[in-house]
C-alpha cells in the first residue's frame, strides 16, 4: 500500500488547523546532546502540552477533519499518551470518545483520560 505523501503546505494547514487548542512550545539547545553528537541538537519541549507530549497535536489534526458521521463518536485504543490526548481533544472538540486501555494500565494514565470525561474501558491484559 502506497503511504500518501505529506506536503508542507499539509504540514502548514494542520499547524493553522490544532493552534488554538495546543500550546506553542519552545525549543532548546541540549548542550550535553550537541557534544556528544558533533552538532546541534535541539529539543521541543512537548512536555509543555497539556498532556505532558506531542500527541494532542495528531489528536487534534484528526478529529478536526472527521466528517460530521464520524463525528457521532471517537474509539481508540491506547497504553495512555495516546489516549489521554484523544480524550482531551474530543472534549474540547464536543465529540463523545471511548478510550480502551489494557487492565494493567498505570493508574496514573488512568486517571489523566477520565479527567476528560472519556468512556474508559478497561480491556484485555496487553495492548496487543
């Protein structure tokens, strides 16, 4: 199967599209990174979001493009990160989500998704 490819101005629509609901987050220069590679590294701090990670930014770029059957209602299956952001954008987003987390899920991770209001299922005794 041939993967669609990505042109900048998708990167430049989804950046317009999820900005009034992902933080803007800065970037740093890791000096102990940078030595150790022989350049510039840099770092995004995506621990900024809300969610502690970048994964809000996918969740929202989906969700804002589902048509209006699809948005009738949200199903995911996650370890967590995953999860917790499709929770947080569909509430914001006024869609109805059920999150499916394996039993053993850190409660931790728990706890972040029902924070969104999420239908959260606990299923199976691996992600897999």
């Amino acid at each position: 199967m041939l993967m669609p490819v990505i042109s900048l101005q998708d990167i430049q629509d989804a950046r317009k599209a999820i900005a009034p609901f992902v933080k803007f987050t800065p970037l740093t220069r890791s000096q102990f990174l940078s030595k150790l590679c022989g350049g510039d590294v840099w770092l995004k701090l995506e621990n900024l979001q809300v969610t502690n990670s970048f994964k809000p930014r996918g969740a929202f770029n989906r969700l804002l493009h589902l048509n209006k059957e699809e948005r009738r209602g949200i199903i995911t299956a996650s370890a967590g990160n995953h999860g917790q952001a499709v929770a947080y954008a569909a509430q914001k987003l006024k869609f109805p989500a059920r999150i499916v987390v394996p039993k053993n899920t850190p409660k931790i991770k728990i706890d972040s998704i029902k924070e969104y209001d999420a239908d959260l299922v606990l299923f199976g005794d691996t992600y897999d």
